[in-house]
C-alpha cells in the first residue's frame, strides 16, 4: 500500500487508450477536493483534482462549508458523512460521454444526477502541536453525480487515511487508478482495484425484482488478495438509522410520500446525513421527486430562501445541526428532533411526537415536532417483530432487511392500484394502424382511479386499516406523484411509438403506394425518416431489425419515384 502511494503518478494514457483523458474516472466521480481549517479564510478549497475541473466560486465556497462540522464539536478524529448540492452555472460538459444509458438502465432512485453533486466527506480532527491552532483539520471530498453512498464511504475509509499521511501523491495515483474503472453498467459486477484491495460491486439495474437480495456469492476466481465484497452500493444501515423512530416510522413514510417539507435536527453531520438519506430511500421504488439536502448549513446559499416566512416551506428534507436553526426553522410542520445513534441491547428510547409550540427552548428534546395526523394506522406487527430481533440478538444487518421490505410492501401496495389505473388508459393494439398517428393515451382522472380503488384497492395487499383515500388524495397533490405520473406517461407515449414502428413494418407498403399520389408518398417517406431519428434518439423499446426494415421501406418507397425526386430526397 505504501509503495503505491508513494510511486510516481503515471503518465497519461496516450489518446486512443481512451476518447478523453479522464473519461473513466469520471464515470464515477466529477472531483476530488481536499478542505482545509485557514486561520485567516476559515474553511479553504485547498486542492481540486483532476486539476482541469471547474468549479465555480459559488460551488467551491459551499463545498468548503459543507465539509465541515456545523456547529463546534469538541469530538477528535475522523468523521464520515454526505451532503448534497445544488449545481450552479449551468450544465457543465464532462470528459465522460454517456447519450442517457446509465439512467435507462438504472433503476428511478439511483440515476445520475443533472443538477445537483453529491459529496461525500471523510473530515479529520486531531490535535497537533505544529498547527497555529494547535489542530490538524482537514477534509477529503469526493464530489459525484451518483448517490453510491456505500461504495464512496467505503472508498474513503482506504483512501483517506493514507492522504492525511502522504498528501498529494498519494492522492494522484489513487485517481490515476480510478481512471481505470470500468464504467458503472446496471446490472454488472464489476471489481474496482484500488491501493491494493479490489473492492466488488454489483449495480442495481431497473429490472431487477424490488426486494430481492444483492448477490451474495460474486465470482471470485483469479482474485488474490480476496476481494473486499461490498453487499450494497446505496443502501444504508435502515434499522441503525431509524432507531429512535421505529414507532413512527409509518408517519415518516406518509410524510415522505406526500412530500412534505422536514427538518432533521442531529447532533452531528453524521446522524443528519444518514437519517435524510434513510427517510428519502423508504419510498423504493418510488423515486423521491422532491429536493433533499442530507446536511446544510447555515452559510449555504439557499438558507434565506429555506428559512424566509413570507412563503410555505419548500417541499425538501434538510438536515441540520447548528441549534441556531431551531430559531430560524420552527415555522416549518415537520421537525425531527434526533440525538446520537448508539446500538444497544435492548430497543433504545423512542422519541415521542410533540406539538410544534414546544419546540421554542434551545435545549430542545428528541422527538417529533408536528400535528400531523397519519393517515393509516400502525402497524404494531413490525414492531414486535423488530422487538423479538433485538431480544433473541438478531444481526443489524437482518433487522434492516425486515424492515426494508416493510416498507417496500407498503409502496408497492400504494402504487400498485396507480400502476393498474394508469395501464387502462393506454390505447388498445388494435387501434393502431400503420397509416394513421397512434392514438392518445387518455387522460388521467382522479375521480375515476378513486373508483376503482373498492376492487382494486391497497386492501388487497396491505392489511394495514386507515383512510387510503384521503391519502391519495393528499398524494395527488405531492411532487411525487406528478414525478411518478410523469415518468409513467413518457414510458408510455415511448411504447405507443414503438408499436406504432412495428405495425408499420408487418403492413403491405407496395399496396398503400398503389392509389397514393407522389405528394403523398414524400409525405410519408419524410414522416418515417423522423420516425426512425426519434426512435434511435430516444431509444425507443424497439429492436433493431424493426428500424433496419423501416429503412428498407423507405429505400423501396424511394426508388418507386421519378428520378428527379429520387435525387432530392437523397440530398434531403
């Protein structure tokens, strides 16, 4: 491990190793940054690399933030957690080329972001008597579109203590590594070396089934050392992350399902990135379409707007640990009060839920502040269940995979009413007809999904008792279902498309140009040209023997014209 780190930094690929000089890197990671403690600047961008990559001032000042502690903790050593942020400046070209692949194969809740950068920081505070303050801080940031939690805390943990030893060199060669990655390709394993170890990893693609278990058994011939096999690349410690709220975790889920706008009040970034990033996953499959930020500060550059009164509160969960935001946030419905996460024994101490008007005093006690009023009702079987683990010593790991599927139940018995509905509306196969426009998916009415729900309703999968109705209503209302709606309605016009395509190709070309003038047949033949641009910039559900016989088509079309339009249509 040492000799690597100390080994000079590789020359660069020659060009026609790969398109772009830092393409594979960047399949995974935009940046790395490194903060540092300045006592004249404070919290101070002290090295971005690969040193090419531009970030703007704004996303450099708020990265320095961020990848600090909050508020003062007296508490030496290293930490590790996550925050999210949003891009400034407009879409930015990156050295990876990807035309959409990733994100059509990934399932909803792990796509690449657009907009937004995760970071993840694993932040060192250790006294030394060398530093004017008498204190080495320092932060190491892995700057991402993707939300692999997991697989980048884990890369830290190898990366980041040998950094704080070696510095810079180190730093080079372990991105010169990364720049050998494979891409990250839904549904392969993939093994990632770096310093020495191979870490294992598979990628969640969109068709696995919900629920089922990654992998456990990789394929691990030829790899000395053994590789360091991580289960998940995304997901979290559930049962150690929703401890102190198992009780409530019914009304966290309403609350992440309907959209609406929480606080996290933790006593370090730790417990708040983690809870906001636990509470975000609970609605798999369904994506969350609403903002999040797993920690925020108060230096961030979207505090006026989170903390103003003049308008309701944002739909976003943030997560908080300065006390000052006790002040400026009580005017927000839903504040979660949290202390440290300690794993014990027996079930640690539940928080209680309190009416906002207690949350004034500074020394204000976990729970949870708010006067919603659930729309369901507990589910106390999951509670004993959850209870018998932890008295028969159950591992972590195994509660939290109870609880998983808890609530993945819960989602899919919520959606999947909303899936059938949705289906019905879809034009019938044999009203599309080769000649015409496809027909237009019908419109989607609540009133008449609400029908259905009597037959059709949660009730057939989910014994949990409450007004189902009066939470889908409140849901209509949410980002969530818009996200959802709109994401299913695309899905849908894309497959219209597709079947369209192929009703095309089996229909009798030659008979249609019989009694059709040549105006007509240019019309159509331009019609089809667009068609097969659309299909192949969309990726459109169709196979490719379908779009080279609607090229053919086009090429017969073609050569029943006169010479002259030939010619034109050629150029066009």
């Amino acid at each position: 491990m040492d000799a690597l780190c100390r080994a000079e930094p590789r020359p660069r690929r020659p060009a026609a190793a790969s398109p772009l000089p830092w393409a594979r890197f960047s399949a995974w990671l935009d940046c790395v940054c490194v903060v540092t403690f300045d006592l004249e600047l404070g919290q101070a961008m002290e090295l971005v690399y690969p040193y090419d990559f531009r970030l703007t001032e704004k996303e450099k000042t708020s990265i320095c933030y961020l990848s600090f502690p909050d508020s003062y903790s007296g508490g030496l050593g290293d930490t590790q957690f996550s925050f999210r942020l949003r891009q400034s400046g407009g879409q930015r070209t990156t050295h990876y080329e990807d035309d959409g692949e990733y994100n059509r194969e990934a399932p909803l809740t792990l796509q690449r972001e657009s907009a937004h950068y995760f970071g993840y920081v694993y932040f060192r505070q250790v006294k030394d008597s060398s530093m004017k303050r008498g204190y080495f801080q320092k932060s190491l940031v892995l700057v991402s579109r993707l939300p692999y939690v997991n697989l980048f805390q884990s890369l830290l943990q190898l990366i980041a203590p040998e950094y704080f030893d070696k510095l810079e060199p180190c730093l080079e060669a372990v991105c010169n590594e990364i720049d050998q990655w494979p891409p990250p390709v839904p549904g392969q394993t993939l093994n990632l070396p770096v310093m020495g170890v191979v870490i294992q990893v598979r990628i969640p693609s969109r068709v696995d089934k919900p629920g089922s278990s990654p992998v456990k058994q990789f394929n691990q011939e030829n790899l000395l050392p053994a590789p360091l096999v991580l289960p998940s690349i995304h997901e979290l410690d559930l049962f150690r992350c929703f401890q102190p709220v198992l009780i409530h975790i019914q009304m966290l889920w309403e609350l992440m399902l309907l959209g609406e706008p929480i606080v996290v009040m933790a006593p370090s970034p730790t417990v708040s990135s983690e809870m906001v990033l636990a509470l975000t996953s609970c609605l798999a499959p369904l994506r969350y379409c609403c903002d999040y930020r797993p920690y925020f500060t108060i230096h961030d550059s979207e505090f006026k707007e989170y903390t103003t009164r003049t308008q309701a509160p944002p739909n976003i969960v943030v997560g908080v640990t300065n006390p000052f935001f006790i002040k400026t946030l009580q005017h927000w419905p839903h504040i979660l009060r949290v202390g440290e996460l300690r794993m014990s024994g027996d079930l640690p101490k539940q928080v209680k839920v309190k009416k906002l008007a207690k949350l004034k005093t500074l020394d204000t006690k976990p729970g949870i502040y708010t006067s919603y009023k659930t729309f369901l009702h507990k589910d106390k079987t999951l509670i004993k269940r959850l209870l018998k683990g932890i008295q028969r010593k159950r591992p972590s790991e195994v509660q939290s995979a109870l609880l998983r599927r808890h609530l993945l139940e819960l989602t899919q018995s919520f959606i999947i009413p909303l899936e059938h509905y949705i289906a019905s509306l879809m034009p019938l196969q044999r009203a599309i007809t080769p000649w015409k426009n496809p027909p237009q998916i019908r419109p989607f009415r609540q009133e008449d999904f609400m029908k259905t729900l009597e037959h059709a309703g949660p009730q057939l999968t989910c014994v949990l008792k409450g007004d189902w109705l009066g939470l889908y209503r409140r849901f209509f209302k949410s980002p969530n279902f818009d996200g959802w709606y709109r994401q299913r309605h695309k899905e849908m016009t894309q497959k219209l498309e597709a079947l369209h395509l192929e009703a095309i190709c089996e229909a009798n070309i030659v008979a249609w140009m019989k009694d059709k003038s040549e105006v007509e047949i240019v019309d159509l033949v331009l019609k089809l040209r667009e068609k097969l641009v659309r299909a192949r910039c969309q990726h459109l559900p169709v196979k490719e023997e379908t779009l080279q016989r609607v090229g053919l088509y086009i090429e017969t079309i073609i050569g029943s014209l006169p010479e002259d339009l030939q010619t034109v249509l050629h150029h066009h």
